[in-house]
C-alpha cells in the first residue's frame, strides 16, 4: 500500500469517527469550509485526532470528551470549547457533569478560564435542549 492510500484509509475512518462525534451538521459545515488554504490541517485532524487518538482502547468518547473539555478550558478556546460541547452531549455526558467539570477546573484552571467556560457551557446546553 502506497502513503496515500494509507493517508485516505486513516482520513476515511477518521471522518466516520468525527462524524458521530461532532455531528453531521457540523461535519456538513465543516466540508463547506474546506479551501486549499486549510484543508491540510484539516486532514490532519481526521486522520490523528479522530481516526488515531479518539479510537484508542483504554477511555470510552464519554471520558475522552471529559478529558478534552477540561484541556480546552485550561487553553481558553471558546470556539473549540463550543464544537466539544456539543461532542460532549453526543458522547452521552450530562448537564451535570461539565458543570461539575467546570467547577473543578476553578482550582487548576483559575477563575477565569473556568467561569468562561462554563459560561459558554451554559449558553451551549440551553441551544442543546440539555439545561
């Protein structure tokens, strides 16, 4: 097998995975927005973050949503913050637990960041029917 049949098989499994992850309507989105300009980091996230990262044993989604909404509040990245939101919910986590999430990053995260994010979690949960 040649790279790029291997860079298209990985990109292939990474797009189904992202695609229950994040949705199809941000997926659809995110096609629309694909140009020459972005579409190598793109294929990048498809093929490591989705197709390698998110598929690991040893952290089911829910976890691995925990995990990155947190790593997300700390970095401070709201338009992320806002698209792993909603991977969160789709990934079977509760109103409840980002809050808590949120709450506990106060002690890591600092004041800021985890009033920010929890902020946009509300607003994020109340579009989702979750709050």
């Amino acid at each position: 097998m040649d790279e790029n049949a291997a860079h298209e098989i990985l990109r292939a499994k990474g797009r189904a995975e992202m695609r229950e992850i994040l949705g199809s309507a941000y997926t659809e989105a995110r096609d629309k927005g694909t140009n020459p300009f972005n579409s190598a980091v793109r294929a990048l996230s498809e093929e490591m973050a989705y197709a390698t990262l998110w598929t690991r044993p040893g952290l089911d989604r829910k976890q691995r949503s925990l995990i990155t909404l947190a790593m997300i509040c700390a970095l401070n990245h709201p338009h992320e913050l806002r698209i792993h939101l909603i991977a969160a919910l789709n990934n079977g986590c509760t109103a409840e637990e980002i809050s808590e999430l949120f709450t506990h990053a106060v002690a890591y995260c600092g004041f800021p960041a985890a009033i920010d994010a929890l902020r946009l979690a509300e607003q994020v949960l109340k579009e989702q029917g979750a709050l």
